[in-house]
C-alpha cells in the first residue's frame, strides 16, 4: 500500500496525482502540491519501496503503474498525472495500461525510453555512512560528502534520512537489484490519447530530440514545452515556471 499526503478539498475537478522519482519522497512536493490545489485536491504518494510506502520485492514500471492505479481507483477512478523522472516513467506506464484513469498527463523530464546512467554510485554512497555515528543531519551530511561532492544532491537524498531511526526510507537492496528495469522501458504496447505534456528543463539532457518518435508513437498527443534555467530537477531549479506549466495545462486555478 502506498503511504499518500492530501492537499485541497474535493471538486469538480478530478484531482492531480503526483509521482516523485527515484530516491524521492511525497514530502519533496509539499509545496507544490499545496501551491496547485486552489481548485481539486492533490494527492502525493510515496512510491512503493520509498518513504513510508510498503517495501516489496519487485520494482517494475507495471508494478508502479498499478500502485497508482489503485490510488486513482480510490480517489474517484480518473485524475490528472504528473510524474517526475522515475515517476514520470510510471504515470506513462499508468496511461499506457490504465487509460481510462488518465485525464491528462505530465512527465517531467524523463521520455519512454532506456537510459545508460546508473543511480548505483549514490547506493554506495548511501551503504558506506556509518549511521550509528549519527547525530544530527549535519553529521550525515559531512559523511555522505565523503563520497557525493554535490551539496544539492546530498541534500536531497537527506530528506529520506530518519536520523532518529538511523535508517534510510529506501529499500536500497530492491532498488539496486531493479536498478536495470528503472534505467529502462518496458514494452507495454498501446497508446495513450489523451492529452500529454512532456516539460523537461533546458538544461537537462534527459529528454532529447531523437526521443520524440518514441515519444509520439505511445502519446501521440504529446506537447512539449522546456522550462529556461532549469535542469533534471526542473521543479526545484524553477519551481513556479513549473507550477504555472502543470496549471496552465491542467486547468487548475
């Protein structure tokens, strides 16, 4: 089951579904989420082997599309889907197999397609802090700097960091184990109809030109649209260009 946070009341408006990538949490899009639910509820999840969702032995895009099916079923059966990265991934993988829950669709910075990076070097550098040394965040972060030289990225992956538990809020053993599948695409097969939007960061490399057919042949609505200034974290570098893009194509407000 996945652990999901409310902002906003009900409309008559179906309300926006929000998917954080790998390493994420439904906290990181509080602000956001609060921001753009003036008009409908916005629902946060957590995804499964993140934050305090369920821990399960398998991390697939199916096995995420349907977490969030389960969650739109139980939010009125249809909403509005944005994912961002790894959760963009899933929302497409969502429209795919489950359209009918799909109103429309945002993907932030991410295309339906195999990617050559790995995520595996933050895994480690998650692995080697010794966490009963731990204080305070400062302590964590002065370890994890040892081995992640990006103060923003140290950041981030902090937010997951239970500092009184001592533990991490990542089922690190089946994210290194479905590191592949997360990295890749699989073939679902259909389209989506609706209405897509594919917002990624100018200066993110995440979604280029040649992807624009594969993008098109699963989505062949797809817009897309680039957010200036703005990097694989597009949210955080720009968060109200974002938040005026996601409402701007959603119809919140």
């Amino acid at each position: 089951m996945l652990r999901i946070l409310t902002e906003g009341e009900d409309t008559a408006h179906p309300p926006i579904v929000i998917a954080h990538g790998l390493f994420g949490s439904a906290r990181n899009w509080g602000v956001i989420a609060k921001r753009l639910s003036g008009s409908r509820r916005v629902i946060t999840v957590d995804m499964r082997n993140h934050g305090d969702s369920d821990w399960t032995g398998s991390h697939t895009y199916p096995d995420l599309a349907e977490d969030l099916a389960e969650v739109i079923t139980g939010a009125g059966g249809q909403a509005d889907v944005l994912g961002h990265s790894m959760g963009g991934k899933a929302a497409m993988a969502l429209a795919l197999l489950h359209p009918g829950a799909v109103r429309r669709l945002i993907v932030a910075d991410i295309a339906p397609v195999a990617y050559g990076h790995t995520q595996q070097h933050l895994i480690d550098a998650m692995r080697r802090m010794d966490l009963a040394c731990v204080e305070t965040r400062g302590d964590a972060d002065r370890q994890l700097a040892a081995h992640v030289a990006e103060a923003g990225v140290r950041a981030f992956l902090l937010q997951s960091l239970d500092v009184k538990g001592r533990r991490w809020r990542f089922n690190l053993d089946v994210l290194e184990r479905f590191m592949p599948e997360i990295l890749g695409w699989p073939d679902l097969g259909g389209q989506f109809d609706g209405p897509t939007l594919i917002l990624s960061g100018a200066l993110s490399d995440y979604v280029r030109p040649e992807h624009r057919p594969s993008i098109k042949a699963l989505f062949p609505q797809a817009r897309f649209a680039k957010i200036p200034g703005a990097g694989h974290w597009l949210h955080a570098d720009r968060p109200r260009e974002f938040e005026a893009a996601v409402a701007a194509f959603s119809g919140v407000g």
